[in-house]
C-alpha cells in the first residue's frame, strides 16, 4: 500500500492544473492525470536500462503508474486514507522523503574536489593507480585467540605453502575458513594494500584484524598502472562522497547537539546504555583502525629499511672491491714502474762504461807494440 501511494501520489487530481499541455500528458485515469515527467523520473532512478529498452520500459512504469491510481481512487473511496494505519504509513513515508531531501541538500552542498585535491590523492595512494596491482589471493581467515598470531608467524617462516598452514590448524583444532580469488586493488581494504604492496609472489603473512587473523599469499600477481587522467573522474567521486558522507555525520551530530531529546519509559535507561556502548564501540574501533594503520605503516617501513640496509650493503661491498681493484692496479702500476727504473740505471750504466776513454797503461802498450 504504501509503495503505491508513494508511486501515485504524484499524479494530479481533478482540482489540479486542468490547463496543462496535452504533450505532457501520458494518461488520464478517471480525472487524474498522469505526466510524462512522473514516468520520465522513475526511469531516471533506473539508470541499467539499455538503450533499446527504454521506450518499452516507459510503457511498463506507465501501466505501472495507472494502476497505481487506480488502486488509489478505490481505496481514497473506500475511506482507507482515513484508517490510523494508513494515516501513520502516511505520515512515515513523509518523514522519510523529507529526511532523504534534506540529507540529499546537504550532500550536494558540498563543494567538490579541487585539482590539487585529486592530484595529492592520486600520488599518496600509488597502491590504487600508478602502482595498481590485480592479485590472485589465497587466504584463511579465523577468529582471534591468546598467542595465535605469534605461533601462525613462526609456521608461516617454516614454510611457503598455505595447505601447510591449513594442516598445522587441523591438527590444532582450530576452526578456519579458506578462500582464493583474484581481486583488484580497489577491491580489497585500503588498510590492507600497503602491507600487500610490499610482498612479492608466492609470499605469505599473517594479517591481524579487530576481532580476527587472516593468513595471506599472493599466489600470482601483475602491474595494472591507471594513469592520472583515467583516475580523476574515480577520485573526485570519491572525494565528493567521502566529504558529503562526512559533512552529513557532522550535521546530525549538531542537530542531535541542539535539539532537546527525553527517552521515556523503558527507552530511558536503555538509551544511556546505548550511548555509552556506542561510544566505547566506535572509540575501540577508531584505537584498531589506528593500531592496524600504524602496524601496516611500520612494517612497510621496515620493509624499506630493510631493503635501504641490504642496498647500503652492497654498495658498501662494490666500493670496496673496487678500492681493492683500484689498490691492487696501483701496486702494479708501482712495480711497473719500478722495473722500468731499473731497467732504465742498468741500461744507463752499461752505456756509460762503454763511453769510457782506454786506460794510460793500455795506450801505452799498444804504442810498444806497434814500435
């Protein structure tokens, strides 16, 4: 009943505008007129229609639209309009397009994403665009206990296959669920990305979550950059819904703050506990979602330093060899030069002797002998 008098109470009655255009009218049932636009906003609100469908879709909300009106008339006639029921279904269905309209008012109002918005987001979430990655994932997930996440660690160090770690938790009796399954970044936590970003094919991590583990391994994996221009649409929606969703939280937050709100009877009591347990739940799930950003982010970071100290290693290993290269050629080139030295005196002094005029004694002879 109520879905009808919602679909039909657009329509117009007998003392509605009798001097409309006939072009915008679909049908008149009875003194009712029922208008092209009432027809045209319900197929807007069903955007999956193909093309070739639409003209028959009309006429379905057109007939729709008048038996609608038709049920509407009968019961307006049969005095239903009046019965308490329907009277507070009435009312409700009131309260609630209302509502909606005003929650609507206060989204659009927003403003919307800027260039440099969308830009600072693109670059700080290169899991998602420049880095994307569409994985293929093997998971467990099972409920949290004392000391399990410690023990899951030390199997997964032990090994690289999952139905290992399935085994281990069979025969510790422990309850899981195993799934596998090829996802895209964007289909997966944003809170969970960072850590994957950093593992490589074929690893495997115990992932803690409030209330629960998961042991995960990326079974295969390949690049799918989306480049800036492709992203903007995505992030300004994004954005845009983000800030509004936002915006509408803060609003009833402040007309909650300004309105005076009495529970009364059995609601008393129970509303205080509410309150104070709805505080303390998204207080305890704000502190997780902190822990878990933090140990993401700590662990990505130690993922990096890891990788900086094991990058410092080798270039401290390749600047040494290449000084003892460097050292060893030196040696070298110093012996080198030095048996040229003496290559060079011994050759000098050899040159010298022979340069060298006959002795006296020796002159002295051969003159006796040629007497």
């Amino acid at each position: 009943m109520l879905v009808l008098v919602l679909i039909a109470g657009c329509g117009k009655n007998e003392g509605g505008d009798n001097k409309k255009a006939a072009s915008q009218v679909a049908a008149k049932v009875n003194s009712t007129e029922i208008t092209i636009s009432q027809i045209n906003n319900i197929l807007a609100r069903n955007q999956k229609i193909p093309p070739e469908a639409v003209e028959r879709a009309k006429r379905e909300i057109l007939n729709g639209l008048i038996d609608a009106e038709l049920a509407k008339q009968e019961a307006i006639a049969k005095k239903l309009d009046r019965s308490p029921n329907v009277l507070q279904a009435l009312e409700a269905a009131k309260t609630e397009i209302l509502a909606r309209a005003y929650v609507e008012q206060v989204a659009t109002a927003q403003p919307k994403p800027t260039p440099n918005e969308v830009k600072k987001y693109y670059e700080e979430h290169p899991e998602l665009f420049s880095q994307r990655r569409l994985y293929n994932i093997e998971e467990i997930s099972l409920s949290a206990q004392e000391g399990l996440a410690a023990k899951l660690k030390e199997q997964v160090a032990k090994t690289r296959s999952l139905q290992d770690i399935a085994n281990w938790l069979k025969a510790q009796n422990i309850q899981f669920t195993a799934n596998r399954g090829a996802r895209s970044a964007e289909q997966l936590p944003l809170a969970l990305l960072p850590q994957l970003q950093t593992m490589k094919n074929g690893e495997m991590r115990v992932i803690e979550a409030p209330g629960g583990l998961q042991v995960l391994r990326i079974a295969a994996s390949q690049d799918a950059p989306v480049d800036e221009a492709r992203a903007t649409p995505v992030i300004q929606q994004f954005l845009f819904n983000q800030r509004s969703t936002e915006a509408i939280a803060n609003d009833r937050k402040q007309l909650k703050a300004k309105a005076k709100i009495e529970y009364v009877g059995e609601f008393a009591a129970s509303a205080a506990e509410a309150e104070t347990r709805a505080k303390a739940e998204a207080d305890a799930k704000a502190k997780a979602a902190t822990d878990a950003k933090a140990k993401a982010e700590a662990e990505a970071q130690s993922k990096a330093d890891e990788i900086s100290k094991a990058r410092a290693a080798a270039d401290a290993a390749s600047k040494e060899e290449m000084a003892a290269r460097e050292k060893t050629e030196a040696a070298a080139q110093a012996r080198r030069a030095a048996e040229a030295k003496a290559q060079s005196e011994a050759e000098a002094k050899k040159a010298a002797k022979s340069a060298q005029p006959p002795s006296p004694d020796l002159e002295k002879g051969v003159r006796g002998l040629v007497r």
